[in-house]
C-alpha cells in the first residue's frame, strides 16, 4: 500500500553482518532489520534452530502447553526482575498487552474507573491505535484520529512537567494508572534516559501506587551491552515490553511483568500466532547465543569504538554535526539545526560507499548493528560514514 518511502535496492542474500542486492554488491549492514537482526544474517545457530523446529513442531495454539514457550519464559524469568511472560508478535502488540494490563490492575486493584497512562512526547511505541495514541508524536496520528482514550503526554527526562502533570490529572481522584518509557527513546531521536530522572519516577509510581512501564522494544535484548535498557538507569520497572532483537528477525513479541500486577485470568488476553513452538525456539536460540557468545562485551567494546570514531567525525565538521548519542550498539551521530542537509542525506551517502545506516528523525542517523560486529566492521562504517558525510557536505556546498 505504499507506506514506506522506500531506498532504490533490494536486498536478496544476507551472511553475517553484509547483505548483497540484487546486482549482487555487497553492503556493511548497520540496520539489521531496524536494531531487529541480534546475530546478524544466516547465523548457523539461527539456522539449525529454524530448521529443526519446522521439522519437528511449529505452531499448535495456546490450548495446549508449548514446551519451547516454557523453556523462553524462564530464561527471560531468570534474566530479569520480571515473574511472568505473555508472547505475541510484534512490539506494537506487547505494547497493547501492557496497556491493558495496566488498566485492568487501575481497574481491580485501585479501583480506577478511567485509568490515564502518561507517556513522554517523542516516543514511539508502534502503529496501532492504542500504541500510535501512547506515541507521543503528532505526525503519527495525524488522521486517525478519534485516537484511544486515556492517555497524556509529558516531555521526556524532565521531572518537574511530569510532578506537575501526575498532581493536576490526579487533583479530584486519583486516576493516573501508569506512565509508559522507552529507557532510550529509539525513533525519537536516539535520546538517552537520564538516571537521576528515572529514579525519581521510580520512586513516584511507588509513593503512588502508579505502574512503570517501560517499552524495551527497541533497546531491550543487549542492544545497549547490558541485557535490558532499564539496567543503564538502575531501576526496575513493574511491566515491560520486547520485540525486535528477541527473535533476531523471527517474528515475536513479549510482554513480562512482576507478580505483583500480575492480573491477567485465563480469557483476559490471547493470541493465535504468540508464543508458537517456531518463534520460541529461534527466540531461545538468541537468548542462548547472547550468553554463549558473551555478545553483551561485544556491544560494549564496539559500542566505545564507534562512538569515539564518531566523535572525532563530529570535532571535524563543527557546523554540521552537533553530537554522538547513544548506549553500547545504540547510537545516534546528530546534525547541526542549521545544517542545509537531513539524515536520510547523509543515509543515501553511506549507501553509495555500501553501508547501511537508518535516520532517527530528520535530524539524527542512526547505527543499529547486529550484535556480532566485528572490530573490523566498525572500523569499515567509520571509514564508509566519514566519505558519506564528506560528500554530503561538499554536494550541499556546491549547490
Ligand atoms: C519498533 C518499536 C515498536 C513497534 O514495534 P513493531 O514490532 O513494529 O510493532 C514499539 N516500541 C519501540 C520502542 C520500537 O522501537
């Protein structure tokens, strides 16, 4: 239906972190799959995983207790705060799922009658009504409105709008059921969370019995060299959201929640394709190879080494690069306000020297890579993203 402004290639073979087009030029793939491919292209773990699970079993409902689903459930139950897990597909539907986990915990627990979750302007949380309606961006919604009631928006990382908003919305009663963060905001902007701010909303929602969401969808899964976004801010949330990285590029979506605002009955929430032998297993696959591979060091280690070339990239062209921005494999090179020149400017560049790269706004270019990055690679993009820029800046120049 058109709905994506799309590049002028397509891509046909992937290996590792390359992908080839259709002319068969290869490229450095710094997307993967929108911060999606956790272990790159074709991983032979991926692969054996792929291949025995569609041999043995790949999908038989959730009428029936599904062995690989446990097995995922527990190794994310074991690697973080949280006590329970439902899987669906995507991150916009883990999304829906925290949504109205939320409201039924306002609604039996607090005895909230139209529970409000606050979330921040210039996140994202997905396409769907009610995550389009939590995105706290306009050029989102625009013309679909009526959104979904029940939400309102505060600016991120700043604490003082978000007092100020949680005492006026619960001036008569209390009706602020939860607020709803990206640890990092991804599309945003690549925009880093501040500590100091998330702890005093940690310690917000405890005075006030207000759940935190937090939307790891994107910055969830290593992506940041630590397993979960939140781990960087020092604070746990009570519900929390994975999509992307989980099934390095197989569909599946997780929502994962404490004991404590476990509410959800039999009948209450459900999905046909969630949590299918299938995406558990390749989900499993990943989740093992992260620790096998000891990849949280890598995204650490590569993630300093692409900031700091980035860095010196930015000292070079003070007019039009302001900043880098970013936590391990997560990072955003920010152009200046008035630089005569977008992201996706210096995005096309880097496709023409074979790199991949996606903007974060029209205003930020942003390095996702799969977690596997070698050193090698990331000296590779810095080369290919210094000629983009070079280039950029000489077109826009000349013109
Ligand atoms: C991508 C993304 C989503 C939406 O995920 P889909 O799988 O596209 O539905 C939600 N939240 C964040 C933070 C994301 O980056």
């Amino acid at each position: 239906m058109g709905t994506y402004g799309r590049f002028p290639i397509a891509l046909t073979r992937g290996r590792g972190c390359y992908v080839w087009d259709e002319q068969g030029r290869r490229y450095l793939d710094f997307v993967a799959g929108i911060a999606t491919c956790t272990l790159g292209h074709a991983h032979p773990a991926m692969v054996a995983a792929v291949t025995e699970q569609i041999q043995t079993l790949h999908h038989v409902s959730n009428l029936y207790y599904v062995p690989e689903q446990g097995a995922l459930a527990q190794w994310l139950v074991d690697h973080s705060c949280a006590d329970q897990v439902f899987f669906c597909n995507s991150g916009a539907e883990a999304n829906e799922g925290a949504i109205k986990l939320a409201r039924k915990y306002a609604h039996v627990k607090r005895g909230i009658a139209n529970p409000l979750i606050i979330t921040a302007k210039a996140s994202f949380h997905g396409r769907t009504l009610a995550t389009v309606t939590a995105t706290g961006q306009p050029k989102y919604q625009q013309n679909f409105d009526p959104l979904m009631p029940g939400f309102a928006y505060v600016p991120y990382n700043d604490i003082d709008a978000l007092e100020t908003a949680i005492a006026e919305l619960d001036a008569n009663t209390p009706q602020v059921a939860a607020i709803m963060l990206e640890a990092l905001q991804g599309e945003g902007g690549v925009c880093p969370g501040d500590t100091a701010y998330f702890q005093r909303v940690r310690q917000l929602c405890d005075q006030k019995g207000i759940l935190l969401i937090l939307d790891e969808v994107q910055v969830g899964m290593g992506r940041t060299g630590t397993l979960w976004g939140f781990e960087n801010l020092g604070i746990e949330p009570d519900i929390f959201t994975s999509a992307k990285g989980l099934g390095g590029g197989i569909p599946i979506g997780a929502l994962l929640c404490k004991a404590s605002c476990a509410v959800f009955e039999p009948g209450d929430h459900a999905s046909t394709f969630g949590g299918n032998p299938l995406a558990c297993q390749v989900g499993l696959t990943v989740c093992q190879t992260l620790e096998a591979e000891n990849l949280l060091a890598n995204v650490q280690q590569r993630g300093d080494q692409l900031r700091l070339g980035l860095q010196r990239l930015v000292q070079q062209y003070p007019d039009w690069l302001t900043e880098v921005r970013g936590w391990g494999l997560i990072n955003g090179l920010v152009l200046h306000p008035e630089a005569p020149v977008k992201s996706v400017d210096i995005v096309k560049a880097a496709m023409a020297e074979a790199l991949l790269l996606v903007p974060a706004g029209p205003q930020v270019v942003r390095f996702v890579p799969p977690l596997i990055v070698s050193a090698d690679q990331v000296q590779q993009a810095l080369l290919a993203v210094e000629k983009a820029v070079a280039l950029t800046v000489k077109c826009a120049q000349n013109s």
